[in-house]
C-alpha cells in the first residue's frame, strides 16, 4: 500500500510540475533539465525507478530537474515508444519500458537509469540546461555526456552455441523416439531417469525462480561475466503477451513437470502411467519455448542472458533424460492403437 501512495504521489507531481513535452516548445528555461520517461503500469521495472530512483534524484535537484512521464497503454503509445527508441539509438526488438529521454541521450531499464541519470543531469546543468527531447531524435549538440549507450552485447558464441545444442538434441530425441516406437519391445526405463529429472527439474526451478523474483520485484540480476540479462529483462518480450513474465511461465513449467514426476510417487491411480509422457511433453515444449527465446536473444534483443540460457540447457537436458521412461508407455499406445484398427479391419471384412 505504502509503495503505490508513493508512486501516486510521484505521477501527481510530476503531471503538476511538468507540461506536455513538445519538440521546440519553447526555449530551455536555464538552469533546468527536463526528461521524459515511457513507462508501463504492469512493469515491475518501471515501479523500481517510479518509487525507488526518482524521489530521491527529484527531492535533490527540486525545479532544476523536471520530469514528464508518458503511460504506454494503447497502440499509438507503443508505436510511439518504439519510434522514440529508435530514433535514439535503440535496435527495434530490444526497446522496452522504462525508457527515459533526456537531452540527446536515451536510458533504459532499471540499471541505465540510476547507473547514468544523476551524472547527465549534473552534465546537462553545467550547460546551463536542456529543453523537453524530441521523441523523434536528438535535436541538440551537448558535446560529449557520461557514456549511456546500449549495452554491448557479450555471449553471442555461447548463445549460438546453446541453440545450435538445442536444436541438435532436439532433433536426436525426436529421431530416438521414431526408432523407439517401431521396436517390438522397449525396454524399461534406467533407474538414473528418476533422480536425473528431479535433480534437472529442481535446478531449473532454482533458476526459474530466481528470474520470476528479478522480474516481479524489479530487481538488477547477478549476470556474471557473460552476457546483459538486465537488458534482456528490460526488453518488451520479458514478458509473454506484454503481461506475464517469461520467469514466472518458467517457474510455473517447472512446478508442472515436478508435480507429474512425483505424482506415481503419490498414488496408485491406473493414471499416474500417463505421468511420464507428461513430463516429456512438458520437456519438450519448454525446449521449443526456450529456442524462441534464445533466438529473440541472438536476432532481435541483442543482448544474451546467462540465466535464461542455463535454462535452457537444463530443459533440453531433461527432455533427452524424460525420453526413456516416456517411451515405453508411448510405445504401448502406439501397439494397442495398431492392434485395435487391426480388430476393426477384420470386423468390417466379416
């Protein structure tokens, strides 16, 4: 409760202080800096800098600093986000809310704005001041400004490397399993396929887990050295339909696919045979979720996450381990529904 009368008190403030934005409206009013900021409601991002940033950087500068925020809530917003993303600077596919624009530079994301804001605003003031940006470019030169680009991209090989990985395994299973099915007998399962899949499925929940807390507390991520997840976080496909976090879906898979490798565990029900070709259905589709998202990754974001690749390696490698307990039971299907259609055959020739 505290945390939304924060952030209402914010947008009043700043909707008070600040006029509509337009490009050469009037000339800058010395010694007063103005941004503006497109944000979301269901960003938790955007939450972070509205009541965590903001106060404190408006509550230290007062009337030389003067912010204008911009709610994305309709097609002609977005349009206007992405025009706006672009003409500063930003590859298409990565732009993402918050997205601040200040001067002739361009933040993004709940790491650039606090990382780089106070120092461009300490810039900008010591020019004697800077007007409203234009969403449709940089419209003044301010000399050179701390650096506030988009991240360069690392963990490209990697990320070639795991989809390739992906899509190699992928193609594997579905190759053993077209084999699998054609055998007179399938053997049982190892006895390693129980615990490797708890173990993969519990590791990815971790990992999961960790990506829905970033992504529904605005946090910054631990990246490590290889690759920007906070870059990625704070893309526009972070989220599944602009609403649901990638992390949460994760998170929701993993419970799902644990829930079906426990449940024979659990009950003596004539249905807990189906639970193995549950798991490697569910292992199988968040394979082809994650070769989405790695390649938006590689082809459209431009920034490569760590975490989202360690799971990615996790699902694939629970699908391959999920195979040889599915495949008997699939095999079993597969008999009784050629030995049915047989019965049906030599009831109609009769």
């Amino acid at each position: 409760m505290a945390r939304l009368k924060g952030l209402a008190a914010l947008l009043v403030l700043a909707l008070l202080a600040a006029p509509a934005p337009h490009a050469n409206a009037q000339a800058p009013v010395p010694g007063v800096v103005r941004a503006v900021m497109y944000w979301m409601s269901t960003c938790g991002h955007c939450h972070y800098v509205l009541t965590e940033v903001l106060p404190p950087i408006q509550q230290h500068y007062g009337a030389q600093f003067e912010l204008r925020l911009i709610e994305v809530t309709t097609s002609p917003d977005v349009d206007e986000l992405m025009a706006a993303g672009v003409a500063y600077g930003y590859p298409r596919g990565s732009i993402g809310v918050p997205l601040l624009l200040i001067g002739d530079r361009a933040l993004m994301g709940s790491e650039e704005i606090p990382e780089h804001l106070p120092g461009l605003i300490e810039h900008y003031l010591a020019l004697g001041g800077v007007d409203w940006p234009d969403p449709a470019g940089p419209a003044v030169d301010t000399g050179p400004a701390p650096a506030a680009s988009v991240p360069t991209p690392n963990g490209f090989a990697l990320a070639i490397a795991v989809l390739a990985g992906m899509a190699g395994t992928l193609a594997g299973v579905a190759a053993g399993l077209a084999r699998g099915l054609k055998r007179r007998r399938t053997r049982p399962a190892p006895r390693w396929v129980g615990w490797a899949v708890s173990l993969l499925a519990l590791a990815g929940l971790g990992v999961a887990g960790y990506l829905a807390y970033v992504e529904t507390q605005a946090v910054r991520a631990v990246c490590g050295p290889v690759g920007d997840c906070n870059a990625v976080q704070a893309s526009s496909y972070a989220r599944l339909f602009g609403i649901l976090p990638v992390g949460v879906v994760g998170l929701a898979g993993y419970l799902a696919i644990l829930a079906a490798w426990g449940w024979p565990r659990l009950s003596a029900h004539p249905s807990v045979r189906c639970a193995p070709v549950a798991v490697f259905g569910m292992a199988v589709g968040g394979v082809l979720f994650s070769l989405y998202l790695t390649y938006l990754e590689l082809f459209v974001i431009g920034a490569v996450c760590l975490w989202c690749l360690s799971s990615a390696v996790i699902i694939t490698l629970l699908m391959a381990a999920s195979l040889p307990a599915a495949l008997p039971v699939l095999a079993s299907w597969r008999r009784r529904s050629r030995g049915a259609g047989r019965g049906m055959r030599r009831h109609h020739a009769d």
